[in-house]
C-alpha cells in the first residue's frame, strides 16, 4: 500500500451566531485550518491527511457540529507522500 498525502477545501456555511464554536471546533481538529472567515458565517477551510478516510472524517466531523449549515467540497488532490515530501525540502531549503 503506498503512502498517501491528501488536501482538501471546503467552505463551510455557519449560522451566524455560532461562528464563534464552529471556528473554535474545526481549529480544534487534527490537520484542519481556517483561512478566512465573513460575518455572515462563511468559512474557508483546508483539510490535510494521510487518506481518504482521515478527510471525510473530518468533513463528517464538521458537517455534525451544532450551527454548520452546509460544508461544501472545492478541491481534493492526492499526492504520493515522497512527491509531498521532496517539496517541503525544497521549500525549505529556498
């Protein structure tokens, strides 16, 4: 079995008024971040993991939280994990 390296966008559309604890929970879960949020609740989120099953847990996980109106998938890559990592080396070496 090969190695994976995932990452995925979504934006996720909360109720205003729960902005707060849904920023607080999707931060809180392993390989997610926010990059921008609006007051109307919109949020755009990136989800990194090893496979598959790691990113619809997450999307699962954040489709479940009290106040997440809709959580909708923009983009998924799958990568081998050596491709990923050979590119983190070269990033970091610049």
């Amino acid at each position: 079995m090969s190695q994976e390296y995932h990452v995925t966008s979504l934006v996720v559309h909360a109720a205003p008024n729960a902005l707060v604890q849904v920023n607080a929970s999707i931060s809180a879960l392993a390989g997610c971040e926010i990059h921008a949020i609006t007051p109307e609740g919109k949020l755009v989120v990136t989800l990194e993991g090893g496979s598959q099953r790691a990113i619809l847990d997450n999307v699962e996980a954040i489709n479940a939280l009290a106040g997440v109106l809709s959580a909708s998938l923009i983009y998924h890559q799958v990568e081998p994990l050596e491709q990923q990592l050979l590119e983190q080396e070269s990033e970091e070496t610049l």
